[in-house]
C-alpha cells in the first residue's frame, strides 16, 4: 500500500465551493483508502495500491472534474517527496507549478 499527499489548486476560489466530505466521497469512490482531507483546503491524503503519480494524477483530475464540473490542477506527491523537503525549525511556503519555469535570467521584451 503506497501512501500519497494530494495537493488541489484552485478547489474552492472563485465561487466555486466543494465541502470536504464531497472531495472524500470523491477519493473514496476511486478505491483509495484511509482517506483524510484537511479542512476545505484541497489537501488530501490517502492510500492506494497504485504506485505511478501519473496514473493517480489522472483518475483524480477526471473525477473531479465529473464530480465538480470543472478543471481542477492537481499535485500527487509520495510521504518521502514531501519529507525531503522538511527542515528541522523551520517553515517554508511551498507552490507546486505544472510546468518547469523557464531558465533564468528571463528576458523581457
């Protein structure tokens, strides 16, 4: 059983409102197991015997946007992933981009 922190962008802007037991009926009906969410924040975590990101990437965004009506961007990360990236006595804001950013320095017309 792998275990998966899913990250929503946009789940609950722009007049759109999705209570979090609809986002965990959601999850559930996928056969993902031991489901949580955090408050309405589109934070959810889960387990499943799926192991490819990608694969789960996919049902979820196709659920949701069967479930909500609309696209919803969605971040699938491992516990180790988010792990890595912990600090002892220190906090950090974190933005998951769907893309890779361009090179830097960018150049302005």
């Amino acid at each position: 059983m792998h275990r998966f922190v899913v990250f929503l962008r946009g789940i609950n802007v722009g007049g759109h409102i999705v209570v979090k037991e609809k986002l965990k009926e959601a999850f559930t009906s996928l056969s993902f197991q031991n489901v949580s969410t955090y408050k309405q924040s589109g934070n959810v975590i889960f387990e499943t015997d799926l192991a490819n990101p990608q694969d789960i990437k996919v049902k979820i965004e196709e659920k949701l946007h069967s479930t909500v009506g609309y696209e919803v961007a969605t971040f699938v990360r491992t516990i180790p992933q988010l792990k890595s990236q912990e600090k002892e006595g220190t906090s950090f804001l974190v933005t998951f981009l769907a893309i890779e950013p361009p090179s830097f320095p960018l150049q302005f017309l």
